[in-house]
C-alpha cells in the first residue's frame, strides 16, 4: 500500500493511500478494483479506480485526483457495513 502526504490550494493537509478491497463482492459497483482514500481534518474523499503511478506523481497531480474524487457522507459506505480505516502506519 501507497501512502502520501500533500497540501491543497488552501493550505489544508492531506492524507492519501490505496485501497483494495479483500472481498470485492461486497463493495460497490466501480470500487472493486481498489480506490484512494483522501483525508483531511475530518473530510474524506474516495477515487476510483486508482489512476496508475499515482504514488510517484507531484503535488499538483494529487490535488488534481483530488478535486475528481467524491466527498464520503458519514451515511455512505463503499462496503455494506465496513468501514474504511487509514493504514496503520499514519
């Protein structure tokens, strides 16, 4: 798994890493095959599927994967009732 840091625009922040589901068949459509995970200061960010070479790009790519991604409403849920934790290593 992939992690990185970077800042927005803004100055904000931010945390983002790859995702792959262990059991696909319970995540949703168009997130099987993995995503990345965007967090700052209590907002997530979800991207599918994961751009190749992501981990190596520049600042200004990883914010641009930024603005396509979609905000996570604390009521949705890419998995029927699993959520998506940071790596143990942030």
């Amino acid at each position: 798994m992939a992690y990185r840091d970077f800042t927005d625009e803004a100055g904000n922040g931010w945390r983002v890493w790859d995702t792959y589901p262990q059991k696909p068949e319970i995540v949703a459509p168009g997130f099987k095959q993995g995503w990345l995970s965007f967090e700052s200061a209590g907002e997530k960010w979800r991207l599918a599927p994961v751009p190749e070479g992501w981990a190596e790009v520049e600042e200004p790519r990883l914010r641009e994967l930024l603005r396509t991604a979609g905000r996570v409403d604390g009521g949705r849920s890419l998995t029927r009732g699993v959520e998506v934790e940071p790596p143990s290593s942030i």
